[in-house]
C-alpha cells in the first residue's frame, strides 16, 4: 500500500499543481470584487459595494441575465436537436456524398469567427433578426453545430447496431428506436455537446458586440465590458471583477455537476471496437 502511495505520488503533485494555478485566478478575482479599490463603489474595508453597482447598471444586472439565460438556451436547444437528427444520419444512414457532406460540416470549424460576423450582421438585416436575441442564438448555434454534429456522430457509432435492431425487430420505428433505445445511450455525448453549447453562448463577447446594438437586449458579458469605462476613461475594476463572478458562477456549477458525463461524453469513441 506505502508502495502504491509512493508511486502516485508525482500524479498527486502535478494535478494538485495544476489545480491551484487554475483556481488562483478566480480566487483572487473572487477576493477582488469584495475588497475595497480606489474609485470604486467599495473604496475600503470589505462589502459588496461592487456588486450593487453591477446590480444597478443601466437596464439592470438582472434584466442582462435574463438576456444571457435565454440566448444561452435557445442556444443549446437548437444545438442539441440539430446535432441530435444530423449525427444519427451521419452514424446509421448511407447516402451519395455523406463524408463529404461532414468534411464541408467540419470544415465550419477552419473559418476564423470574427471574419463571418459582418455578412451574417447583413444576412440578419435582411431575415429582420438583426438586434435580437433569436438572430444571436442562431449565430451561436452555427458555430456550435460542427463540433456538436461531430460529438453526436461518434456518440452513436458507438451504440451496437445489434441494440436498434432489436428495437426495429420488436416494432419500434425509426424515430421510436431513436428515442427509447439510442437517446438513453448516447446521453452522456448530449450532456457534453450542451455543456459546450451553453458555455460558448453564455460567454460570448464579440458576436453580441457586432449584432446587438440596443443595451436592454445585451447579454451579461456586453453589459459587463460596457460598465468598466467611468467619466474621463477611469476602469471601474470593482464593478468588472463583481461581473466576471457572477458570469463565472453558473459556469462552475455546471461543470461541477456535469462533469462525469462530460468525460463520458469524450470518451463515448474512443473505445469502439
């Protein structure tokens, strides 16, 4: 036992080393928001005078997560059903083109972001979606779907054909095999397509940025860059760090709670025989 206790030993150094380089950031900015700061709201001592300013700001911190909630799930829930249908027709189906059809999917991912934003911004005009947040979400979703497209494929290849099979064979149609015998098996790659779906929309700057121009429509992280600048050009890093918990919170429970199913979710192709 001393012997296995020894040997782990370096693994239990460099994860513990690890952890702490990622967390002292966040720790410190958690520390930060509620410390006193020069032309700040909390100028000494310790309170949350830092976070009555964000909750005050403009159309109101509670009105910008409303924004970000919604973006963020309409988000996912486009991300999932489209990646949902697409990667079962990719993994069971056989049609002229398939591969090639996914590369021109996957090949989304090789576009820089920022350089697709202005002929979106007028392909918006013209749907009349610019300044929404259903125009938002549907950008979003689009950068989503190739990776997510991609995550649902190997989630499937990885199911045994021999499992729908016998739900056709015992009358099950598609879309019933799908839903009572694939959708329980491939949870865990659904799990983690959501997750990335949600951190990507509620985390995003530049696309809300380009597209929203009206500040009651603006999501958290706009509302939080737009408060850093005070009279005369003074940062309000108070107000920013308090912002920057607040949007890291749901990030961190999330990941907190999913986990196990993330790392399935990775790990769902990697063992397919």
């Amino acid at each position: 036992m001393l012997t296995r206790t020894l040997g782990r030993t370096p693994h239990y150094v460099v994860t513990g080393g690890l952890a702490v380089i990622f967390l002292f950031p966040l720790l410190w900015n958690a520390w930060a928001s509620v410390s006193g700061q020069p032309g700040t709201a909390q100028e000494s001592g310790y309170g949350l005078g830092n976070y009555r300013t964000l909750l005050d700001y403009d159309a109101g911190l509670w009105r910008y997560l409303l924004n970000s909630t919604v973006v963020s799930a309409l988000t996912v829930a486009v991300t999932l059903g489209v990646s949902l249908l697409g990667g079962y027709a990719f993994a069971r189906f056989e049609f002229p083109g398939k591969n090639l059809l996914f590369l021109l999917t996957l090949a989304i991912l090789m576009v820089p972001y920022a350089t697709l934003l202005i002929p979106l911004y007028v392909l918006l005009g013209r749907l009349h979606l610019q300044n929404s947040l259903i125009g938002l979400c549907l950008v979003l979703t689009m950068f989503q779907l190739p990776f997510a497209t991609f995550m649902m494929r190997i989630s499937f290849e990885a199911v045994p054909r021999e499992l729908e099979e016998s739900a056709l064979v015992d009358g099950c149609g598609t879309a019933g095999a799908l839903r009572r015998v694939l959708l329980p098996a491939v949870r865990p790659g659904l799990i983690t397509v959501g997750l990335f779906a949600f951190l990507a929309a509620w985390n995003d700057f530049i696309a809300p940025l380009i597209l929203i121009s009206d500040s009651e429509k603006a999501p958290l992280p706009l509302a939080v860059a737009n408060l850093r600048q005070q009279s005369m050009g003074a940062v309000d890093y108070g107000a920013t760090e308090a912002g920057v918990v607040v949007l890291a919170v749901p990030c961190l429970l999330l990941f907190l709670l999913l986990q196990r199913h993330y790392v399935r979710g990775f790990m769902s192709g990697a063992l397919k025989g």
